[in-house]
C-alpha cells in the first residue's frame, strides 16, 4: 500500500484534494455541485466503504467528508480506520450527519474527527470548513516536511563533520595516524597510565638511508616505500588500543599501552621480519639489498611518572643508538649507559 508523500504535497501549490466517502450518489452530486465553482478544490468520490482508505491514500486527499450512516461500515468505524493509519491518521475527517445529535456529535470527536456537519450543508459554511481544515493540514504536512528534511541535513551534517574528523586525524599518504593525533593521544594514555600503574611502551621508527632510497628510486618510490612501511607497522600494533602514526618524514611512532619493556620488543622483532619480508629493493643501503628500519624503544612503568616529551626523548635516544650500532636493529632506552 503506498502511503501519502506529505513532503510532496507540502510542495505543490495547492489543490485542496476532498475525498468524499458517502453510499447516496445525490449526496455526492449535491456536494459537487457546492463545490464545482471552486478552482482550488478537487472533489474526488469514493461510494464504497472498503476503498476509502486505499483511496484517501491514492488522491493525497487533504481533507475528507465522511458519512455516518453507510452499509457493511459505519462512519464511526471508518474514522477511527483513518486515525489508526499511518498514512492518513493525520488528514482531517468532517463527519457529515443526518441530524444535529449531541450524543453522535461527541462520539464522533471522541473518534478523531475534525468537524462535524449536518448534510446538507449550507455551501459557504461547507466552503469555509473545509478550508479551514486544509489549511491547517498543509501548514502541519509543511512543518513536517521542513522539520524532516532539517533532520536530515543535522544527519548528513554530523556525518561530514565526522569524516573530517576522522581525516584531520590521519596522515594523507599513509593513511595511518598523523603527528597532531598522536599528540593528543600520548596524553590521553599517559594519564590513564599513571591512573593504572600499567605500562606505556613507544616504539619510534626510522627507515634505514631513506634520504639514498628517494635519491635512487625518485619521491613516487619513496611514497610507495612509506606507504607499506606504515602498512606494516599498523599490522605490528595489533591490539585495539595500540596506535601506529606517522610522526614526521621517515620517521614513524606507536603508542603501545598496557604493553611491558619485554612485550614491545617482541612487537618491535614483529616489525623487523614484517618489512623484511616486504623485500622492498634498495640499491642505496650500507646494510641489506632490501628496505630496513631502526627501533627505540622506551617504556614508563609504574614507579615512574614520565612526561609525554621524556618518553618520546628516551626513544630517541634509544633509536640514535641504534642508528650508530649500525642499523637494523631495535634498542631499548633502559640498556643505555648513559
């Protein structure tokens, strides 16, 4: 069953759709002839009592003239029919009666209907009612296409707002964390840390003689290089809360928390046969036909309350050592004698 499009009928401009429901055909000539001078009213006439919801849903009717006394269904059923509706519990009903009953008439409101009339009524009262009622209608059918489609520009407008987020949180060639992200995270783990007393490892990560590898191989090859180089480094960090990032360059850093001295190390090996196994030629290396990196690894326990930027220095300094011990190779800040 289709239901009525009230977003479009908030946009035509507008023929009040009236959908009479009446088993008497002089009933439905005598309202046709009331209402057929009237260029913004259509008058559509439904004699059988099944077809009236099918109906008021087929002509988008705006406001419908209902029968009381009628075979098979009574108009009191019918209007509660019409409220229990999805599509057209909303359409305004005007009941038309054979007498002017109180007892009828408060029933009838009490089943949802919108107005009440003793038919035949009079042409401009009738005129003027359902006007009324349809005016109001729109107005209510136009609220809710508005107010559906501001939901909807709020939903695409969160969902954008998300993806740049999410974006202004990556690096553009890798697409890894960027610098910026992983910034804002090391303090967030560093406090969760000290809250714990759990571990906090980092790993920072240079490629071996990138500088030869550009010169050898041109920026396109670089990129390439550093695009699987990240990819191997994100398949290292495999624990949710790990974060591999993009720190500058060459250079990369993950963040590891809840990961000892002894389990970052084991990642760090991880990362090492990982690229290895890339077999990234490299023409311009002093140490392997192939593409390698350089590990420093630092690690603030639970006795220590180590600042984002003392962490970061031990691993360098960790990697620096590691550079001059001749590459390739992961060293940890807490074996240097310094």
């Amino acid at each position: 069953m289709t239901e009525i499009n009230k977003a479009d009928l908030a946009n035509t401009d507008t023929i009040i759709q009236v959908l009479l429901v009446d088993d008497q055909p002089i009933i439905a000539e005598g309202i046709r002839r009331m209402l057929e001078n009237e260029k913004d009213i259509a008058l559509h006439y439904c004699e059988e009592p099944a077809k009236a919801i099918d109906t008021a849903i087929d002509v988008n009717a705006t406001v419908i003239l209902q029968d009381l006394i009628m075979p098979d269904v009574d108009g009191m059923t019918l209007v509660r029919f019409y409220k229990a509706n999805h599509s057209t519990k909303d359409i305004p009903v005007i009941v038309l009666s054979s007498k002017e009953d109180p007892t009828i008439k408060s029933d009838a409101f009490s089943y949802g209907a919108s107005d009440y009339l003793v038919k035949l009524p009079d042409q401009i009262e009738l005129i003027a009612r359902i006007r009324a009622h349809a005016k109001n209608y729109i107005m209510q059918t136009e609220r809710d296409a508005a107010f559906f489609a501001l939901r909807e520009m709020k939903k695409q407008l969160e969902m954008s707002n998300r993806k740049l987020q999410k974006l202004s949180m990556l690096d553009g060639l890798t697409g890894i964390a960027n610098r910026r992200h992983f910034d804002e995270t090391i303090e967030t783990e560093l406090k969760k840390a000290r809250q714990t007393g759990a571990p906090l490892s980092l790993l920072l990560i240079d490629i071996d003689y990138f500088k030869p590898y550009n010169d050898t191989y041109g920026h396109q090859g670089g990129d390439d290089c550093l695009i699987q180089v990240a990819k191997s480094l994100a398949q290292a960090c495999h624990s949710p809360d790990d974060l591999a990032a993009r720190y500058g360059g060459e250079e990369f850093i993950a963040l590891l928390p809840d990961t000892t001295e002894k389990n970052a190390l084991i990642i760090a090996d991880r990362l090492h046969q990982s690229i290895a196994s890339l077999n990234i030629e490299h023409s311009g290396s002093d140490i392997a036909a192939h593409v390698t990196v350089s590990l420093g690894i630092s690690t603030m326990t639970h006795d220590q309350q180590l600042t984002a930027e003392d962490l970061i220095e031990h691993a360098d300094k960790a990697l620096y050592h590691a550079k001059e011990n001749g590459r390739n190779q992961s060293v940890l800040y807490s074996e240097l004698d310094e």
